[in-house]
C-alpha cells in the first residue's frame, strides 16, 4: 500500500488525483482552536469547480497553491 494511498484512507478521500508529501500533516491554531490540518496536491487542474460549477477563466483567482472562486 503506497503512502498517498493509506493517507486517503484514512481521510476517506477518493480522488487518486490528491497526493500528500511527507510533511502532510500540521497542527494549526485557527481561529483559536488547535487543529491538524491536512496538506495535499492536486495533480490536475479541474474544468469547473465541483462546489459551483463555474468554469476555471480567468475569473479563478490563484493565491500561491490554493485556487478560490
């Protein structure tokens, strides 16, 4: 069993397209609460976004690895 493959078990992700470094998990204090945060890539570039539907365009604004609508 490869390492992207146990990690997406247990966060029960299906997409094969996720992988996860070795440095994949951090603890984070957002918005005052402890938390482990999960870091992981995206080896494609989606057509549209799978919450909305909007189209990637040049409307897709891109801050460092994290693309937000």
């Amino acid at each position: 069993m490869s390492h992207h493959h146990s990690i997406r078990n247990l966060l029960n992700i299906k997409d094969k397209n996720i992988t996860f470094d070795e440095n994949f998990c951090s603890t984070e204090t957002i918005k005052k609460v402890k938390a482990k945060v999960f870091h992981g890539t995206l080896t494609y570039q989606p057509k549209a976004c799978y919450a909305c539907g909007h189209v990637f365009d040049d409307q897709i604004i891109k801050h460092g690895l994290n693309v937000s609508h």
